[in-house]
C-alpha cells in the first residue's frame, strides 16, 4: 500500500518524515480532513491569528495530492 505524508504549514513548516500508509488517495483525503479537524480542535488560539493554515498531502514521490487550506478570523471588528 502506498504511503502519504502529511505535512503542515502555518508560520513554519512541520514536515511529516514518516507518513501514513493508507490504500489510496481517497483515503488519504479523508485522513487529511480528520487531521484538520483534530488541528481546529486542539490548536485553540493559534488559529484565530488571521493567517492561513494549510495542510499538504504528497505521495511517496513527493508529488503533492491534496491541499486542505483554512483560515480563521474575527469579522466582527469590522
């Protein structure tokens, strides 16, 4: 089976060295979604600086898969 990496860039860049074996591409989009949530959940404030977070799923050749990209801010301030 194939193996994804996961890597996530915000202000730095966390690379995932030792990734995830799943058997296809969908599966990996759905994990992606689910490491997302997890980050949205767990990073609290982190995410309510305005800047934008991605998410990048490449494959074993490095070639990039899916891009999961999200953004919180306060509109409320005008």
């Amino acid at each position: 089976m194939p193996r994804y990496f996961f890597h996530i860039c915000d202000r730095e860049k966390f690379t995932d060295k030792d990734g995830t074996t799943l058997a296809n591409s969908e599966e990996a989009r759905a994990h992606a979604i689910t490491i997302a949530g997890e980050l949205l959940r767990d990073a609290g404030k982190k995410f309510w600086s305005g800047k934008e977070w991605r998410l990048l799923v490449t494959d074993e050749t490095g070639a990039n898969i899916w891009r999961v990209r999200f953004l919180v801010e306060d509109i409320s301030l005008g």
